[in-house]
C-alpha cells in the first residue's frame, strides 16, 4: 500500500510539471531566445 501510494503522488508531480510547462511554454519571457515549444 505505501508503493502505491508513492507511484500515486509521483504522478501527481508529473502531472502538476507538465502542467506548469505548458501553461509556460505557451507565453513569451523576456529572456526567451526565440525558442518555442509549439
């Protein structure tokens, strides 16, 4: 049960990173150099 608890919030992390770089990638910074992800 503790393992599966673990995998469980290690795809939470995944998840939540994913999120933060698509909501991210999808602005541009003022220290982008031209790079985009879409």
């Amino acid at each position: 049960q503790q393992t599966e608890m673990t995998q469980f919030l290690k795809n939470i992390a995944l998840a939540g990173g994913a999120l933060i770089i698509v909501a991210i990638g999808s602005q541009s910074w003022a220290y982008s150099l031209g790079i985009t992800i879409l």
